[in-house]
C-alpha cells in the first residue's frame, strides 16, 4: 500500500504513564495530542490505592490539560494485599474506575506495594468478575532466581494459569507482552483475554540495551527481548486479531534517573507513539490493520464507544525530539534525535470522520 497520507479513527492509549507535578504537565499534551483518551496506571510514590487517591489523582490531570486540548483519562486503582471490594465496586459502579491493576510486589517502577500473593486478593477478583471489571495485569514472575528474560514465560505458568482457572469469567489484559509464548497464551484465550503491545517493543530487541555500551534509556520492564520474539509480537499486531490493541506503556523519568549508578525502567515513547506504530505496520505491508489495532480493538475489548473524530498521519521524514526539559532535568524520547517516516497532523486541522 502506497499512501501520502492515513486518516483514522482517533484512537486510545489503553496502557500509559503520566506520573504527576511538573513531570505530569510536561508529558500530558504528548498523549492528549494522539489520544482521545487513555488508561492511567497508578503506580504512583505512593501508589493509587483508594477512591480517594484515584479521584485526586484524576483531578490533577485534568487541571494540567491544556484548554484547546480534548482528552479523557480512564482511571485505575492499584491492588494491594488490602484492597476493599466493596471500594472498588463503589469506584466501577460510579464510572470512576475502568479497570483495577495487578503489580506483582516488586515487579516494577513502584510496585514495592503490590500483591504479594493473589491468594488474598480472591475476594476482590470474585467481585470483578461478577461486575465485569477487567483486571489489568503486569506478567512478570518475581522470584529472584528466575533470569529476567524469563520473568514473562514463568508468570504464564505459575500465576496467570491458575488466576483464570479460579475465574473463568474475569476479563484479563495482559499488559506490554514481549515474548512469543506471550502472544500464544493470549490468542488461544481470545474472547476473555487481550493484551497491548508497545511501540518500542514492536522496534527493539534486547541488543538495543547493549549496542556500543549500556543504552539506560533502552531499559524497560518487561524487558526487551531476542529477536524471534519482537518478530512473534509484530505478527500479533498486524494479525488483525481483536485481542491485540496499542498500549503505549510510556513511562517517563528524569535522566538523572535513567543514567543513574541503578537506573529506573521505562521508555518515554510519547511524544510519536503512533507515528512508531504507522511504521512498524507499514514495513509489515499491514497499514490496512492499523486503525483497528490502534483504534477499535481496545474499545471493543473495554465496552466503549470508538471514537468518532478523526486523526491524519502524513508520509514525510520528521526528526523526533532529542531531549525535552522537565522541572530542572530532561526526558530522553525513544529515538531521539532519529527520522520517522510518519508525523500526526496537528488534531485541529483534521475534520470529523463521516458517520
């Protein structure tokens, strides 16, 4: 397919980073320019763990939109050992919470408050299942002995087989899956399973991390890995198949906190998310695949309306951002300073798409 240009449904981001403060104010318009709305992780210092937090929370966000900007955040709670079902279905039932997010304890960027074992969260994955509230699950087996390229393929095994064996009905997104075994699990599950899939995921193999010396910036959890397995996750992708749709898991921090003597997990992907996702579908000879990946499936999978208005992608090299200033630091964007094939119209130039 040979195009100028790609007008699509707007589309979502169902898996993102906005942290908060001055780090919030900077990273929001990069998400709000693509995305009509979003899912918030809340793995915050300290997590967003009670309705309480979570409405705080969303308010901020919406006090650091931008006015001429058009964005919805989908809120998350964050589980812990002591999560209240009665809470949660409270936050479900009044439209604040679209989803509840399982960090197995340690397992990531602020995931020292986690679950330690899904034993004692029976009680609330009972009460999801019966009021349809997706759980959204971070993969990854914690115990110490296991080798991180590993990490994905154990969880599969030794959690997420018995959570959905003990709850046969509970809707599950398998969050930023990496690995081949990944991608089989959720296909064969279709129906009550989905999962997202990153920009930088579908880009970079764990050889990014070590090319010429210690990339910091190419670090991220789940981490990148061999090639047989970005492969196996861009055929997901562009397979068309409904259990696949974008989540960016862009996941800001400072440099100082990236190139530091132990640095933080995370790739800001933000600001060309979908430009990233133009290109991966094209070089697969897949762009007639991209609007239901970037646009239908998560909605379809959520419950939600699609979004009616549209968004233009225009063919043309664009060199993405190097660096971007943050309260007295810096982001590093994924591939700064490179040339992307693809650049978003700016949202106010694109008309709405026919009904």
């Amino acid at each position: 397919m040979s195009l100028d240009t790609l007008t699509l449904r707007r589309p979502d981001d169902w898996h993102c980073h906005l942290r908060d403060g001055a780090m919030l104010r900077t990273v929001l318009p990069y998400t709000a320019r693509q995305f009509a709305r979003a899912i918030v992780m809340p793995n915050l210092a300290p997590p967003v763990a009670t309705l309480e937090a979570v409405r705080a929370y969303r308010q901020r966000i919406l006090e650091a939109l931008p006015p001429d900007m058009d964005f919805q955040p989908l809120m998350t709670i964050y589980l812990t050992d002591q999560t209240d079902p009665d809470e949660l279905q409270r936050g479900h039932a009044e439209g604040l919470l679209t989803a509840a997010k399982l960090y197995p304890a340690n397992a990531t960027t602020n995931s020292q408050f986690g679950v330690t074992e899904v034993r004692l969260i029976h009680a609330v994955l009972e009460r999801m299942e019966r009021i349809g509230m997706p759980l959204l699950v971070h993969g990854e087996a914690t115990d110490p002995q296991i080798d991180i390229f590993d990490r994905e393929r154990v969880f599969l095994d030794r959690v997420l087989d018995p959570l959905l064996k003990s709850f046969p009905a509970l809707k599950v997104v398998l969050e930023h899956i990496t690995t081949e075994e990944a991608a089989q699990y959720v296909t064969s599950r279709a129906g009550r399973m989905a999962a997202t899939i990153t920009p930088h995921h579908l880009m970079i193999n764990r050889n990014a991390i070590f090319s010429g010396g210690i990339r910091p910036h190419m670090y991220c959890l789940p981490i990148a890995k061999r090639e047989k397995h970005r492969q196996a996750i861009r055929r997901a992708a562009v397979s068309g198949s409904p259990c696949f749709f974008l989540g960016t898991d862009s996941a800001p921090h400072p440099a100082r906190t990236k190139e530091a003597e132990c640095g933080c997990a995370g790739i800001f992907n933000a600001p060309d998310a979908l430009e990233c996702y133009a290109q991966v579908f094209e070089e697969e000879g897949a762009l007639d695949k991209l609007e239901s990946f970037v646009s239908v499936h998560g909605p379809q999978f959520y419950g939600l309306p699609v979004n009616e208005a549209a968004i233009t992608l225009r063919r043309g090299r664009r060199a993405v951002e190097s660096r971007i200033a943050v309260d007295g630091d810096e982001i590093l964007p994924f591939r700064g300073g490179e040339e992307l094939g693809w650049s978003v119209v700016p949202f106010q130039q694109c008309m709405a798409r026919e009904r």
